[in-house]
C-alpha cells in the first residue's frame, strides 16, 4: 500500500487540533486532578475544634497544607459569603462547609462537584444524613456532621417539683409557666431572631404537628394550614402568657445557649453542640437533654449540619477529595463529638459504651436524627426561608391582637407558591 502525503493544509489543521486537545487535556488535569495546599471554608461554631485535625493531616501531607479560613456564625452570612465567592468564579475556596439545606441550590447552580459514592463508607452512615448529601440521583457532598433539635431542661427543678420532662406542648407550656412564676426565670425560648433559625423553629413546630410545609423535593407546597396554624399558635401562645420571655425574640443559638448556662431559662431549645460548653457552666450538673416535645407526643425535629462539598472552580480538586476522605473517617468522626460535641454522622458511634458514658445524650440524639425530616430540597432555599422567616416574626411581635395566626399561615402559603412557581 503506498502512503499518500498528507496535504500541507491538513497537516496544519491537525497539528493545531492535536494541540488544542492537548491543552484541554491538561487543563482537565488541572482542574480535576489538581493537586497542593488548599482551603476549607466553614462556619462559626463548627471551627473551634478543627484546627488539632488539620494539624494531623498537615502533618503528613506538607505538600497539600489545609487551611482554614472560618465564616460567620450565622447560616444566611455564611452563604452570602459562599456565593459571592462562587459567583465570581473564584477559586480561593476549595472545600466548602455547607448547611444541609444548601445541596440542592449549589449543586443546580454547578458551583460544586459531584463525587464518586464508592470512595465513601455511605452504608455506615446514618440514613437521614447521607440523603442531606444527594441531589436528583447524584452525591453532591459528603456528611460531616449531623444534627436535631433537642430540648434542654433543667433536671434539678424539676425534681423539686415532682416533674418529668415534658414529651407534650402542654406539658411543656404548663412546666414552663410554672417554674417561670415559682422561680423567676424565663419559661422557654429558642432561636427567634428573624433568620434562618426562626424557620428551623417554624418548620419543628408544624412538623411536630404533624404537618409539612414542602413536598420532599421542594417541588410544591404541601401545607396544611390547620396544621401549620397549630404549629405556630404554641409559638404565639408562649409570648402572649409570658413563659416565652420577649428578649427571646433578639435570640440566634449563642443567645440562647447562653441564658440557659446562666440559669436564666427552665427550657431552651439547642442544636447537641451546646452540651459540652454547658457541663462547665452554672447550670453543670443541673440540666437534662430529651426530645423536642409535640402536639401530642414526642415531636420532630429538624435535620440539621455541615456537609463537605469541592468547589467546581477549585485547582486543587483531588487534594479536597482526598481530604473529605480523611475528615470523615471513623477516626476523625470520633473527634468531632469528643472534641467538639458535634454530632457524627457514623451510626455506631452512637451505640460506642465509652461515648455514651460521656455524652448521655446520644441514644435520644440518634432517635431525634433519625425522626427528624430535612428542611426541603430547594434551589430558591434561601427565599422559602426568608418567607418564613418574616411573616413567623411578625407574627410572635405583639401586639399579638393585629396577627391572626390563620391568616399568616395562609399568607405564607402564598408567598411560597410564588416562589416555587419561579424556580
């Protein structure tokens, strides 16, 4: 067979398409395969312990040093800070700590990576929180920590009273006025703050009623308004009597932890992270942690915590993956509750003799995790929130009389469909 010269003009043309594959080559290489030091970016409570376990892992990988690079504490500030960045393409963050609720928008917004499930131990971690990670079919990001709603309660008056820890709302509405006009302090309070804690509180309540506000996927408004009225008379009813104290409705976490270690509430409802600071506070000794309370029963709470993502801009991708590989290992998952009192995402901690001795709370813990329902799946999150967020507010400022508890739920709705319908 006789080879024909290639023409001069088609040589040229390959020559430049050969190159031109090349460099995409290795700008793939680059962007999927990137290797060095990187950032973790995170938020505030969630850095305070961290720094030991970036130690460890700088320790034996010098050539890819982690640093840590630590956002507010607020959720809404978090994200803010996060989008900005993303939208601008930049790639000065490269593994991000994202709220649960956040899977859904920055995976539709291609801002992270999807990620292979068989380089992570899905299987021995707990349900609940591995579907916080997924996203129409795909992982999106790895657990890190978990976390739920839990009641905090003041064992030590209660025993002098002769009471157990309330499983009810009117259980808990009657203890609370009670030791609030007996003993002085504030009867319960949560987040009330208009922010992204007063939804958590919102949804808890109207889920403990045993209603919903969105379908699973975020798709459609599925509340009922009897429902989510009751959910949020319990609310209003506890400002209106006096056994919810008014300086409550300036409470985030931090506020509320506080004025429960100081002695200052009967009941306080917390994420888990807030037990180890409260064993060495006034009130050490003093308190007892149990489920969230419901209309008639136990309630249920809201599914909550950090779950690792790679930014889609990073040029260190394989070192972040490898990384989230590292700081959700069993070994480090172990630290994260000892040295952080975060909850972890591996089932069988909770089941760990050792750790039970040391954190009592951890049977009711898993059982909240495991009944409690995510926030919705949605990519418009961050407007569903502030919806809610606002008309809660106004409904839990007085004068309680100008606020029909119906008409703001139906209201809510409303606004709501708008939203989903824009999405």
């Amino acid at each position: 067979m006789v080879r024909r010269p290639i023409p001069a003009a088609l040589a040229v043309l390959l020559g430049l398409l050969v190159t031109a594959c090349s460099a995409a080559g290795a700008q793939e290489t680059e962007r999927f395969g990137g290797t060095g030091p990187f950032t973790l970016v995170i938020g505030r409570p969630a850095t305070a312990y961290l720094q030991s376990l970036l130690d460890r892992w700088n320790q034996t990988h010098p050539g890819e040093r982690a640093t840590l690079l630590e956002l507010p504490e607020a959720a809404d500030e978090q994200r803010a800070q996060m989008v900005a960045n993303l939208q601008a393409r930049s790639d000065r963050y490269d593994v991000l700590g994202l709220d649960v609720i956040w899977t859904a928008e920055f995976a539709d917004a291609g801002w992270i990576l999807p990620l292979e499930r068989a380089m992570f131990p899905l299987d021995r971690f707990l349900p609940p929180v591995v579907d916080t990670a997924v996203y129409r079919g795909k992982l999106w990001a790895v657990p890190y920590t978990s976390n739920a709603g839990l009641l905090f309660y003041r064992k030590d008056l209660l025993a002098k009273e002769g009471l157990k820890p309330p499983r009810t709302w009117g259980e808990l509405r009657d203890q609370a006025r009670a030791l609030h006009e007996k003993y002085g302090i504030g009867g319960y309070a949560g987040q009330f703050l208009a922010y992204e804690g007063l939804t958590v509180n919102f949804a808890e309540a109207v889920q403990s009623a045993g209603g919903q506000i969105l379908s699973p996927d975020g798709t459609k408004v599925t509340m009922d308004v009897a429902k989510a009225k009751a959910g949020l008379d319990f609310l209003v009813g506890g400002f209106r009597e006096g056994w919810i104290p008014p300086e409550s409705l300036s409470f985030k976490e931090d506020e509320a932890q506080l004025a429960f270690e100081e002695g200052r509430l009967a009941f306080a409802r917390n994420w888990p992270h807030t037990y180890g600071p409260a064993t060495t506070s006034a009130v050490a000794g003093k308190f007892g942690v149990t489920r969230l309370p419901g209309a008639n029963g136990p309630g249920t709470g809201s599914l909550g915590g950090y779950n690792l993502a790679v930014s889609a801009f990073s040029k260190r991708q394989k070192s972040a993956t490898e990384f989230i590989r590292y700081f959700t290992s069993l070994e480090n998952q172990r630290r994260v509750l000892a040295d952080g009192s975060f909850p972890p995402v591996w089932a069988e901690l909770y089941d760990d003799p050792g750790l039970i001795k040391r954190f009592p709370y951890l049977p009711v813990l898993k059982q909240s995790i495991l009944s409690a329902r995510p926030r919705p799946a949605s990519a418009n999150y961050d407007q569903v929130s502030l919806a809610i967020a606002s008309a809660v507010s106004n409904a839990l400022t007085p004068p309680f009389t100008e606020h029909d508890s119906e008409d703001v739920v139906s209201s809510m709705k409303g606004q709501l469909e708008e939203i989903i319908r824009a999405q």
